[in-house]
C-alpha cells in the first residue's frame, strides 16, 4: 500500500510540476524571447540604417 501511496505522490507531485514549468515558461520566458525579439528586430533595422547612411555618405 505505502509503494501505491508513494507512486500517487510522485505523480502529483510530477503533473504539479509540469503546470509549474508551463506557468514559468509562460510568464517568464514568453515576454523575455518578445523582448529579445525586439531587440534583435531593432538592433538589424539599427545595422541596416547605418550601413545605409556610411553607403550614402560615400556616395556623396
């Protein structure tokens, strides 16, 4: 009976967590990899804006 009882708790324990690892990778590394994103969106708009200006001002 205790190995039934152990099982059932480790299970719970298993499935709390998973829902544990979901609401963290929800609430945390969802808004941080938006982030990143947009970070690294507006760092390459950045690169492109400059190589594009240092590109006109040759010509010039």
């Amino acid at each position: 009976r205790s190995d039934i009882a152990v099982w059932n708790l480790s299970k719970k324990n298993l499935d709390g967590w998973r829902w544990f690892c979901k609401t963290v990778c929800r609430n945390v590394l969802e808004p941080v990899l938006t982030v990143s994103a947009s970070v690294m969106k507006l760092h390459l708009y950045f690169l492109c804006d400059v190589q594009l200006f240092s590109r006109l001002k040759d010509n010039s």
